[in-house]
C-alpha cells in the first residue's frame, strides 16, 4: 500500500511533540499493526496527503468541466441547413 521507495534519496522532517501525543500516536501504531512510531506517522501522513491531492485535482477538473461546457453553451456555433431542417421536421411532426 506504500509508495515509499527504499531505493528513493532520503530526507529528514522533525517535529516536537507533547509527551502525551506521543503515547497516543504511538499507541495508535501499535494497535494498527505498524512496525514504528515512524512507520505510522509517515504512511498515515502519506494517505492524508494522496486524499487530500486527489480532491482537490477532482475539484480543478470538475472546475474545469463546467467551463468548458458553459463556454459550448454560451458559445455555440449556429445551427447548420441540416440541423435547422431537422427541427423544423421535428416540430411539423410533433405539431399534429
């Protein structure tokens, strides 16, 4: 389930905790099978981050989308003879 590399470049990140936060985070890695306090942090850490990035990458896109379509809307080329002539069929036939 990890994306971590062994082989990747490694790098530090330090952080202060409270004696109290660390029990608890620590207790939490135990009970969810983790090899370290570490281990729990990092990959806990790292699904955070892959939910938070696919939101809001789907936001963006859905953000996108709507322009696109309200530009089609908004913009749209003028109907051609053969569509005109279709909806004028349409409407003969839907008027009887």
């Amino acid at each position: 389930m990890s994306t971590i590399e062994p082989n990747k470049e490694k790098t530090r990140f330090d952080t202060r905790l409270s004696k109290e936060q660390k029990q608890f985070f620590e207790r939490a890695a135990i009970l969810g099978g983790y090899r370290s306090l570490t281990d729990f942090v990092v990959l806990t850490v790292q699904e955070k981050a892959k939910k938070i990035i696919m939101e809001r990458e789907l936001i963006l896109a859905s953000q996108k989308d709507s322009e696109i379509f309200f530009d089609a809307l908004m913009n749209a080329d003028l109907p051609n003879a053969d569509l005109v002539s279709a909806a004028e069929q349409f409407h003969k036939l839907v008027s009887k």
